[in-house]
C-alpha cells in the first residue's frame, strides 16, 4: 500500500472532515458560515451528533436534519449553513477536487462587502497559523456572512427572492476572473479522471488490460487537523489536485 497519494481519490473529488462550530450567532444559532458553491455540488456524510443544515435555493428555506448516516448534499448555487445540535461530525466530499479550494466559494457577505473584491478577500481570508487570533477572525467572518444570510432568509420567507437572486449574481461576478485557473484545475482533475475511464473502456474492448497490471493501492492522513474551516473545524488531506491549506475554510 502506498502512503501519501499519487492517484486522485475516485472521480477526483475532495475529501475532508468537519467538526461543526459552537459558537452562537445573532440570531441565537451555533454553527458554521453560510456560503455557496458556484461550480461544485458538495455532500455532507453525518457520521456522528446532530446538528441541521438549512439552505435557500430554488425551492426557497429548507432546514434538514442532520444525524448519524444522513447523506445530504447541495447543488452549486445552494446557500448552506451548517448548525451545530450537538457533537456533530460530518465527512464532507466535494465535486471538482482543487476548485473549491481556488475559491469556488463565496460567503453571504453584505452586498457592500461583496461589491468590492479587496473588502470581500480581507473578510474572507484568515490569518495563517492556529490559536485565538485565527479563531477570532474566524468567528467575525461567520457573523458577517450570518448577517448577510439572515436578510436572504427573511426575504425569502416573505416571498421575494430579489436578494437571493442578487446574491448569485454578485458571487458569479466575483468569481469570474478565476474561471480560468479553475478550467485548468478541472482539466486535470474531474476531466481527465472521466477521460481516463473512457481509454480504459476502449482498452478493455479491444482485449488490452494493460492498465490492470499497474494495480495498487494507497492510503492517507490528514495533512492538516483542527483548521478553521467555513462550516466548523477542518481537517485536511494532501491529496492529488487538492490545494492545502485550504484558506477559504
């Protein structure tokens, strides 16, 4: 068995594990920062505790519970805020290995704040290293995007999704200088590990199983424990296509 990672986890997608915050909100709710995803549907895998996730979307405010084998998960555009009921632990498996990491996304910030990229990129990146001036930062980046996601809600709630529909707009403007890095990570990443199961369709219809010769198999430790994640804390693997440290949380 080889340790480390030289291959892609399957379908290169991401892989961490998140202990969800304690701290209370504003509005009386211990949890995580509401954000979305512009590209990457992610998956929450409860594998201990309770807690909820509620989201705003399409179908407008969902609150879905969250208990040892719930399997939930959330296509890009979906605002996810994951609440803390009580020792909840949840492996996360992200789409698009190496993109949410580029910063695929984008925190519930004020309108103001996501109208100006320096403003929103001071809010949102944390301070390297561990101890209580990350925490500190960590816990005012979840109080603005609290603030900003509770004005989403409470709209939504009153049948008006103008906010929410502002919202995607300006996160798709924010991140729209980016697409190109994130075309060259997808490139390497999602596509290329699709295309390689297509040459081995091939391979295997014309009687070739060459690439069955090279089996192995590998195997991985957190590259980072305890980091300040978006939904709670965060740890983290090195592996192929994933870069680590993950500073947008």
């Amino acid at each position: 068995m080889v340790s480390g990672g030289g291959a892609p986890l399957p379908g290169a997608v991401g892989l961490s594990h998140l202990s969800a915050y304690e701290w209370e909100a504003a509005d009386g709710v211990c949890g995580g920062s509401p954000h979305l995803h512009t590209v990457c549907t992610e998956a929450y895998v409860v594998t201990g505790g309770r807690g909820s996730v509620q989201t705003l979307g399409s179908d407008g405010y969902r609150d879905i519970a969250l208990e040892e084998g719930t399997v939930a998960w959330f296509t890009p555009g979906t605002v996810h805020r994951m609440v803390q009921g009580g020792d909840l632990r949840v492996t996360v498996l992200m789409q698009n290995s190496g993109l949410p990491e580029a910063g695929d996304a984008v925190f519930t910030f004020p309108p103001e704040v996501l109208a100006d990229p320096g403003r929103y990129a001071d809010a949102a990146t944390l301070p390297a290293g561990t101890g209580t001036r990350v925490e500190a930062a960590a816990r005012r980046r979840r109080d603005l995007a609290v603030e900003g996601y509770l004005v989403l809600r409470e709209a939504l709630f009153a049948g008006d999704d103008g906010p929410y529909r502002e919202f995607l707009r300006a996160a798709a403007e924010l991140v729209r200088e980016r697409v190109p890095v994130w075309r060259e990570l997808w490139r390497a990443g999602a596509l290329a590990a699709a295309e390689r199961t297509g040459a081995q369709l091939d391979a295997l219809a014309g009687g070739d199983f060459a690439h069955l010769t090279g089996a192995t198999a590998y195997e991985a430790e957190p590259s980072r424990r305890g980091g300040y994640g978006m939904c709670g804390r965060r740890d983290e693997y090195g592996l192929p296509g994933v870069t680590v440290p993950y500073g947008g949380g």
